[in-house]
C-alpha cells in the first residue's frame, strides 16, 4: 500500500470533495484551533453517505487525557493555557496545546449546522443485545439511558470523551 502523506493544518487545506468514505478523527481536533474549519473540509470531503468517526476531549471529564491535573477541562482556557505554559513552556502553544475542549451538545449541534445526516453518539450506537460482555446490569443501564433522555445527557457529560459518529 502506497501512502500519501501531507503535512497541512485541516483548517485550511482542502483535502478534496466527495472523495473519501470514511474520515477518522481521534485525538486531533482538541488541537485545532479553529476546528469549525477544519469539520466544514471534512464534511465536504465525505462522499455522500460518508462516515466521519470523531473522538476528542470531553471538557467536564473528571480527568484528562490531555494533562495529568484533576478536573483540567472544567479550567477557564486562560488558566489551562497559563498552566500548561508555566509547566511546560511557551512552545506548548505553538506544538500541540489543547486549543479545544468539547461538550456533547456543543458538537452535536455543529455536526449538525455543517449538515451531517446522522449524528450518533455512544448510547445511540450500542446495541443493549449485541454487548461484548452481556451482563445483565450493562444493558439494563443502556436500555435507561435510551429512553432517559435526561440521564442520558447527564452520563454523557461526565463521559472521559466526546465520540459521534457522523453521517453525511
């Protein structure tokens, strides 16, 4: 297999239209500071039907995967920049800082501004019968939350990341 490899900020390089099936984001859009940007060229760069699978930050985590500090995503951006900066150094902000940390409402909702079909999230896409390890509090718990709207929102909110999956 040949790859293509192109060193590029998503936010401004176009990766083509209707070109590609499928689009994996994992731990990517944290770091893209204009990440709006960014999910517009992957929507355009689906094929219709596409899939866009989306894995990022989950700003109300109890911890982070971005950085070993108790409730790190609740912290105002100004103070995570000025941590990280303090421990780190002033190049964390050109090499990788976390610009970004998401809510699931909040990328519901642009998922579904820049017009994706289907915008499912972990509860929408496990199936209480298909389960890997079937125990029956699993999918007790899984069969409330898909018809506890509330509570759903709530074990989302705390959930350690933010997962869609995205259908053009």
């Amino acid at each position: 297999m040949e790859v293509d490899i192109e060193l590029g900020n998503i936010e401004e390089i176009d990766i083509g239209e209707s070109a590609y099936d499928v689009i994996v984001a994992t731990s990517v859009f944290e770091h893209v500071e204009q990440y709006n940007a960014g999910l517009r060229w992957i929507y355009r760069a689906l094929k219709p039907g596409g899939v866009f699978y989306f894995c990022s930050t989950n700003k109300f985590s109890l911890t982070s995967g971005e950085y070993k500090f108790p409730l790190y995503g609740w912290l105002p951006d100004r103070w995570r920049y000025a941590l990280r900066s303090r421990c780190q150094g002033d190049d964390i902000m050109r090499l990788g800082i976390d610009f970004n940390q998401f809510t699931y409402p909040q990328l519901r909702r642009v998922f579904e501004r820049i017009g994706f079909s289907q915008v499912l999230d972990v509860v929408d896409l496990l199936d209480p019968d298909r389960l890997n390890n079937p125990a029956p509090w699993k999918r007790a718990v899984l069969q409330v939350l898909k018809h506890c709207s509330p509570l759903k929102h709530i074990v989302l909110t705390f959930r350690h990341v933010t997962m869609f999956i995205c259908v053009k």
